[in-house]
C-alpha cells in the first residue's frame, strides 16, 4: 500500500527511481524495494519518502490515496466533508 502509493506520487510528480534515488541520497535498488514492498521501511524512512512527494505519511498509507487525488486539496478547504474547522458538514 505505502510503496504503490509512494510510487504513484513519484510518477505523478515526473521524477524516476533513479532521480529519486540521487536526490535522497540512497541508491536505485532502495527505491524500487521500497515501492515493491521489498524493504523493511522504519517509520521514518516512510515519512522521509511521503516528505519528498509532497504528502503526508498517513495519505500514503491509504489504500486509494492516489487513486483519489489526495492531495490536491489543501486540509480543511471544504473538500473532505469538513469545513476549515475541521467540523464535518
């Protein structure tokens, strides 16, 4: 779920494994493991890949984050059901 949706923010953005890669500064083969759900992510490597694609942590542990367009609305603009308060309409 968390690499699908990782790999989908990535691609979204334009940037390849290897791009990603050089600018995290970890190597081609982490990446791919990563989106694959071969590697043993600690929450913080989680939360520095959703940081890189511009999400929170917890949209991309969503199981349709991406295909949803999460993201695209800043919180509390009335898009989710809540207004600015957080109250849900």
């Amino acid at each position: 779920m968390f690499g699908t949706n990782f790999k989908k923010a990535r691609e979204k953005l334009g940037i390849s494994q290897r791009e990603a890669a050089r600018r995290l500064k970890v190597n081609q083969p982490f990446i791919s493991a990563a989106e694959t759900g071969a590697a043993n992510l600690t929450i913080e490597r989680m939360a520095l890949l959703a940081r890189f694609v511009g999400m929170p942590l917890f949209e991309l542990l969503r199981p349709t984050a991406i295909d949803e367009g999460i993201g695209d609305n800043p919180p509390g603009d009335g898009a989710d059901g809540a207004d600015a308060g957080g109250e849900v309409n």
